[in-house]
C-alpha cells in the first residue's frame, strides 16, 4: 500500500469518459475480472437481472423433462425469462451517459501523474440519478482511502450539481467487502441517497462520515472538481 502520497481526485468534462473507460478495462481485465465476477454475481442487482430469468430458464427446461405434456409451460417461461432479459438490458441502458472521477497520483510540481484508482458514474438525465457504477482503485493503493475519497467526491459533485435541481446518488450492485464496508460505515447501509442544496440530516450524515473516515487516510488529497458549476446530466 502506497500512503503519505499527495493524489488529487479530478472530475471535468474533458477527462470524464476516458476514466469511465479507465475503470471498465480495470474490471473486466484478467487480473480482477474472477474475482469481481465471482462477487458479482452474490449481489441483488446480478439476481435480479440475470438470477431470476436463468431460473425461469432452468425451470422451464426440468418442467419439459419431468413432466410430460408441460411443453405449453416451458415456453410461457422462456418468454418470461426473455423478456425479463430484455426489459433489464433496456433498464441498464436507460441509466444514462458514462463519466468518471479520477484519482491521480500528483508529481513533484503538481503536476497530474498516474491514475491510482476512478469511479465510473452513469447520469441518468430524466431522473437526474447518479449512478455509482463501478469503483477500481490499483491494488498497490489499496486501503489508503481512495475508495472512500472517489464515493465522496460524487456526493460533492453531486450537492454542486444539487442546485439545478435534486440529484439521487445511487451505488449500483456494490460487491467488494470494501465497497460494502463504506456503504454500510458511512452511507448508513443506504444505497440511494437524495443530495439537495440544502443538505437533509442523511445527506449531511453521510459527507460527514466520509470525510472522518478519510481525515484518517495517511494520504493527502487535492479536490479538483472543476467543471462543476456546469450541468452534467
Ligand atoms: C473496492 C475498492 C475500490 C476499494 O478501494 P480502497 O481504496 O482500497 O478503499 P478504502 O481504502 O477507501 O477502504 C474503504 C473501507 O473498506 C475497508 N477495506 C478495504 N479493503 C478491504 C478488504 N479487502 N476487506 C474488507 N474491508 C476492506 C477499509 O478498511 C475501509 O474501511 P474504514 O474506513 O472503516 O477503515 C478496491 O478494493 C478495488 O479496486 N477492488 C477491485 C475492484 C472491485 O471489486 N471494485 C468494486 C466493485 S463494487
């Protein structure tokens, strides 16, 4: 674990789509990719999805092996399941644009270095949801807060983003034991929180939890937020 580093977590229009993609390649590379998968696929969001149409699925292919004359049965649940397939991708599709906050680690002169870690966000724009829907920090900075600093951030950006009306933050099928650690530490075991300009006791609760938990970070962190006054949904 790196620590004592100076990092900044950057947010701006320019660099948002390329740290989205940042943490996709990170996720579904050989190195993570196992192991996040395997997680995945304990988390609600994956039952509900894909868990519940495979049953149908299997189900239809026993009723049509043990029963006999259950053929009517097992089609009406392949449809079933296909078109729960169907109506979850169009879901998923709907979550809106991808962006993404970065964590770099700074030069000398301050200068942006390596990225250490990103948060990819969908923005959902009818709804003016933000969807926390991945987090990846490199495994040489892990446990220095990264994690914990990138969720902050897009409650920060977030309440700037609050003023053009609200904005739910939503954490999208949390599956690492850190992730669920923060969710259930500092979001209060919440995965959809309303940010307003003028922060609700949970709002208020949650940024300030956040920002306790990285006070004990060893690592200091450069807030660039920039871009931030104008909408991005
Ligand atoms: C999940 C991940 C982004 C966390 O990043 P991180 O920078 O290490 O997280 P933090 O240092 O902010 O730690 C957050 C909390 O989780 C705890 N934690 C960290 N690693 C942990 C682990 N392996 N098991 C249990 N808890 C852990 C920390 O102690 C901290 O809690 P605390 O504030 O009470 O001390 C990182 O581990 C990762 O990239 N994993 C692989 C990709 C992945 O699975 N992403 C998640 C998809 S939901």
């Amino acid at each position: 674990m790196n620590s004592g580093q100076r990092l900044a977590i950057v947010y701006s229009i320019a660099t948002g789509s390329s740290v989205a993609r940042y943490v996709t390649r990170g996720f579904f590379s050989l190195r993570e990719f196992p192991q996040a998968f395997a997680r995945m696929v304990l988390t609600g969001e994956f039952g509900l999805f894909v868990g519940i149409p495979l049953v149908l699925l299997v189900a239809a292919r026993l009723f049509q092996h043990l029963l006999p004359r259950a053929d009517t049965l097992a089609t009406v649940l392949t449809i079933i399941a296909v078109l729960w397939l169907i109506i979850g991708l169009v879901r998923i599709s709907r979550y809106g644009r991808s962006s993404g906050i970065g964590c770099y680690a700074l030069e000398t002169d301050g200068s942006l270095g390596q990225l250490a870690g990103g948060l990819r966000m969908r923005l959902e724009r009818p709804s003016r949801k933000l969807w926390i829907a991945g987090l990846l920090v490199e495994p040489e900075w892990r446990g220095a807060g990264i994690g914990t600093a990138l969720i902050l951030a897009a409650f920060r950006l977030a309440w700037q983003q609050a003023a053009h009306g609200t904005v739910t933050v939503c954490v999208f099928a949390p599956s690492h034991p850190a992730s669920k650690a923060i969710i259930e530490k500092q979001l209060g075991g919440l995965q959809t929180i309303a940010v307003t300009v003028q922060p609700s006791e949970m709002q208020k609760r949650t940024m300030d939890r956040l920002e306790q938990a990285l006070s004990k970070s060893q690592s200091t962190f450069d807030w660039r937020l920039t871009d931030t006054e104008q909408p991005i949904f």
